[in-house]
C-alpha cells in the first residue's frame, strides 16, 4: 500500500512537470507563421494557430486608420520589418510561454529564441523596441535590457535616431540646437534690425514651448507602458528643463532688445519735433497769408472787362467823375443836355 502511495505520488509529480514544461517550454516546433508587428507574430504549434507577443519589450505598434502619427506609433513599419529579419516567416522557435499571464487580446506573452538568441534583446539593441521593467522576473535581464536600450539611444538607432520625422530626437534636437546658436545682437541704433532680431527671437521661442507641450504629454513610465514613456520617461524632464533655460535666456533678450529700440524710437520723435522757441513753420500758418490773397482775388474780379455792357457802363460812368479832375460845377442856367446823355434819352 505505502509502496502504491510513493508510486502514486511519483507518478503525479512528473505529471506536473510536463504540465509545467508544456505551458512555459511551449510545444515543439514552433514555427513562424507570420510576423505581425514589432513584438508580436503569428505561429504554428501543434494545438494549432496562436499568436505570441516578446514579454520584456515593446516595440511601436501601427496607427489605426485616419488617425495621426504618434511617438507610440512612430517607425512601427521599421520595427516590424527588423523583427521579420531576425525570425520570417517558416523560422523555428524556441519558445517560453509565461504561465501567469496573456495579453488582453489573447496574445502569449513570451520568451522568444532563434538560434539561441534573445528576440527581444535583439530588437532593444536596434532601437525598435524598449523594455518594459516591470514584465521583467529576473535582475540580471532586466540588467542586460536596461543596458542594450541605453547603447541603442547613445548610438541613436530605431526610435532614438533622428532619420523619421516622427522620432522625439528628430523634433527636439534640433531646436535645442538652434536655441545654443542664438543670432548674434544687432547694433543698438537700427530700430528695423533690432525689430528683425526680435522676431527671429521670438519664432525660436514659440519652437521651444512646443516642444515643451510634446515632452510634457509623454505619460510618466509609472502610470503607462506606452513606447514613448518607457522610452523617454527619465529623459523627457532633462530635455524640458533644457529647453526651459534657454526660454528663460530668451526673454530676457527680447525684453532687453524691445527696450533698446524704444529708446531709439523716442530719440527719433524727440528729434522731429520743433523746438518751442523756434517760429512755426510756413504751413503752421495759412490764414493770415489767406486773408492776404484773398482780397487780391476779388479786386481782380472786380476790374471791368472791354465788353461793352448796359448797367455797369452807367456805373462806371458814375463812378468815374468820383475818381478824375472834378469839372466844373454847372451854372444854374445849364441844361439838362450839358448834365449828360440820360436826360437826352428820356426825352426822345
């Protein structure tokens, strides 16, 4: 009896094992199906068809349709390609599959071999995938991970170079080197040159706060295992504070640039402005000089034409003894055609 006991309990045990072996070994072969994205891939195995995901890493996944490209999303073609280079389709694996946990859409999360070489190691090194601490069971991986992602971002390779557009190097960088080649200051007597050096100023501001707003929208690596958080969660403060400092220089430039060329335009209305003791100008008076012509044009109006005409002429004729050697007065006895036509006129 006690010896069926032991023969019993011998017996479980090694099931047990193979249980065990079976669930974290995987099933031999395992073959690539087909490469997925840059962390997940699609294999054969004998209870058929499942697809696995690289445990310790992760790697960009690609954008759903219509939708903007992100620091998560950015080189995700890039990243699956390399994984296809490093295990294509018809390629055996050795496989480890985690016992306690899968992925939310039923991917196996796993360890994953070819040839004896990490897969998921391979792809930190290259830069298109980064680790995810806390997936990782043993200190010493987590120490060679931790390791090969630093190479990769020193040697900016993947997601830490600056060859995509949509990398975080290749947006920041660049303005943090703009920001350590500020333009030169011009001379302090050009208002249109000191307004230029502003405006450049300013442009340069308006990129850094920018990429102030990117960096501080990075999730914190504690709250999220986005690629861009693992990525770039203890680098993104060094690169605010960075940028910060240059926006601090740059204000004051500005605001010493805005003051400098204030002070030249006040000289310059100060200069144009006449002096309170001097005359005022021409211009400052047209109402005397226009009280002056004006007479001028009205005795010239007022000069008679050669036309002869009806009314004007009597008047004339009128005024003109008023103006020549007064005659001599008419005796009482004259008569009224010595005095002038008008009477003749009227008599006729």
């Amino acid at each position: 009896m006690i010896t069926f006991v032991v023969v019993a309990v011998v017996m479980l045990g090694l099931t047990i094992t193979s249980v065990v072996k079976a669930m974290t070994r995987g099933d031999d072969p395992v073959v690539v199906n087909s490469v997925l994205t840059g962390q997940s891939m699609e294999v054969n195995r004998t209870t058929g068809l499942d697809v696995i995901r690289l445990q310790n890493v992760r790697a960009p996944l690609p954008k759903e349709e219509d939708v903007p490209e992100t620091l998560d999303t950015c080189m995700a073609q890039e990243a699956t390609e390399h994984l296809q280079s490093l295990a294509d389709e018809g390629t055996s694996l050795d496989v480890e599959i985690a016992a306690y946990a899968n992925a939310p859409n039923g991917e196996l999360w796993a360890d994953i071999y070819h040839a004896g070489n990490d897969l998921g190691l391979e792809m930190v090194e290259s830069g298109y995938a980064v680790v995810d601490p806390a997936s990782v069971d043993d200190p010493e991986t987590l120490e060679e991970l931790t390791a090969a992602q630093k190479q990769a971002r020193d040697a900016e390779r993947g997601i830490f170079s600056k060859d995509a557009d949509c990398t975080l190097p290749s947006y920041v960088e660049p303005v943090l080197e703009q920001l350590n080649d500020l333009p030169a200051s011009p001379q302090a007597n050009d208002v249109t040159e000191l307004t230029k050096y502003i405006g450049e100023l300013n442009n340069l501001r308006s990129d850094a706060q920018e990429a102030v707003a990117v960096l501080t929208a990075i999730p914190d690596t504690e709250n999220d295992d986005s690629v861009a958080a693992l990525a770039w969660g203890d680098a993104k403060e060094e690169y605010i504070t960075s940028l910060e400092d240059h926006l601090e220089d740059i204000r004051g430039l500005v605001e010493d640039a805005q003051d400098k060329r204030a002070d030249l335009q006040d000289a310059k209305t100060l200069e144009n402005s006449p002096s309170p003791d001097a005359p005022a100008p021409e211009e400052d008076q047209p109402d005397e000089q226009g009280q002056e012509e004006e007479p001028q044009e009205d005795t010239a109006a007022a000069e008679p034409t050669t036309e002869p005409s009806g009314e004007p002429a009597v008047a004339e004729a009128e005024v003109e003894p008023q103006t020549a050697e007064e005659p001599p007065s008419p005796s009482a006895e004259s008569s009224p055609a010595e005095l002038g036509g008008a009477t003749d006129v009227d008599s006729e």
